[in-house]
C-alpha cells in the first residue's frame, strides 16, 4: 500500500514504506509523482546523449542521475527517487523509457521497465551523493581520456588554463580509489571540490543540477577537467548556464 504522496514527498519518511518489504510500484504513485518521474526520465535520457556526443564517455562508460523532485506553488520538492541510466546499455539504445527509477538507497522501484535492465553499477555512489546532499540534484560521471589520465596518474588535475579557473578556480584534487558499487565512492565525489579525479578512472563533480554538473562544450580546452573520466554532482543535471 502506497501512501498519498502529495501530503508526504520524503518517500524513506513515510514508516509504511521504509518498513514495508513490498516493493515501490511507480504505476501506484501519485499522478503527480509520476509525472515528475516521467519529465525526469526524459531530461536524464537527453543529458545521457551529451556525453557520447562531446566525447566524454565510450563504451557503456559513465553515467547521469537526476533526484525527481516536484514543483508545488511554485516550491520545488525533493522525492526520495532519482533516475539513472541502466547499466551495460549502449548511448545509442538508451531513451526515457529506459531510464531506471531508483530509491535513495539505490534500490531499483517497479518502475515498468524490465528486470533486465539493472541500475548503473555506479548507482550506490549516487544514491549516497542524494542521501548525503540535500542541495545536490543532480550527478553526471564521465569518463574523457584527459581526466583519466591524470586519475590513472594518481595526481590532481592542475588548474592551468583560464577556463579551468573559471569553472573551478582551484586544482581538480585526486581522491582514493573505491570501488564504483561502495558508497565510499559516492563520499569521495562529493567533498569540497564540485569537481575531482577518482583513481583508477573516475571524476565526479557536485552542483546543484545535472546540468550544471554536465561536462562544458566543446569551446573548453581539451584538458579541462570537466572533459574527463569523472562523475560531476550538481544541483541538477543539465546544460550549465554560462
Ligand atoms: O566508472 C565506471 C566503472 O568504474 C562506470 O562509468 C561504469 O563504466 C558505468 O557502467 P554502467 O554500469 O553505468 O553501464
């Protein structure tokens, strides 16, 4: 039994559900819940395009997650679900409907999608990111030959060209290896700097949308940091205004 969502946004909130082993139905929420599931999917899916397009990722690499939140008189609501991409899937195959829903613990919900389709192995590192910051709404993690390189090479990624400085106006520091199923890698992308390198090929930035947390355009210099093999954590994500 689901409860009303309107009246009670904060999904792990609510005793009935946190207690409940019954899994979360997205087809029993509320209309609005789904209809920010549903917007949700399709901007996270349209972010996943940019990634492969820019020459951020290759392969199945890399990964973008956006906390579902409502607006509600004007307010914005956070939920306790976030969408990510499925794991293993080809940039090409991807689309909205694909998308996985998952709780802030990083468990997939019934969300109508099939059981073969499993969250990104990275989702554990999200969902810490969403449990830990309020004010993250969204995670992009890429994986560009700059920035992996200097993970590879275990040193911080230097802040030496003035778009660097202007995105992030200090080194790009390396944190320590974890694996990408533990939520330490989810506790390592996050600390001060919205943006680091993560031994042996990661680099995860923070901000307050997926697209503010997205890589820059192509007018970046190609050894910015933000064009690497990194997760960015932003308040939402999508295109950063610039
Ligand atoms: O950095 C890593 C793994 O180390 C990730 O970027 C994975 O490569 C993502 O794979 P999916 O499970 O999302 O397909």
């Amino acid at each position: 039994m689901v409860p009303e969502l309107p009246e009670l946004p904060r999904l792990s909130e609510l005793p009935d559900l946190a207690e409940s082993s019954e899994p979360i139905v997205l087809s029993e929420l509320d209309a609005e819940v789904r209809g920010a599931v549903a917007a949700t999917r399709r901007k996270v899916a349209a972010l996943h395009a940019e990634l492969p397009r820019w020459g951020l990722v290759v392969w199945t690499a890399g990964n973008v997650s956006e906390r579902v939140t409502l607006t509600r008189n004007g307010e914005t609501v956070k939920t306790d679900l976030f969408v990510i991409k499925p794991s293993g899937v080809s940039y090409d195959e991807l689309a909205a409907d694909t998308m996985v829903v998952c709780t802030l613990d990083g468990n997939k919900i019934d969300d109508g999608t099939p059981a073969s389709l499993t969250p990104s192995s990275d989702t554990a590192a999200h969902a810490y990111v969403y449990r830990h910051m309020d004010g993250v709404g969204g995670v992009v993690h890429t994986h560009s030959t700059y920035a992996t390189a200097w993970a590879a090479r275990r040193e911080p990624i230097p802040c030496a060209l003035t778009m660097m400085g202007d995105e992030f106006g200090a080194p790009s520091p390396s944190a320590p290896s974890h694996s990408s199923a533990t939520t330490p890698l989810g506790a390592a992308s996050w600390r001060p700097c919205p943006a680091r390198s993560l031994r042996p090929c990661s680099w995860p930035t923070t901000a307050p949308s997926p697209s503010g947390a997205m890589p820059a355009p192509p007018s970046r210099p190609p050894s910015c940091a933000r064009r690497s093999p990194a997760p960015f954590i932003s308040p939402a994500p999508t295109a950063r205004s610039r």
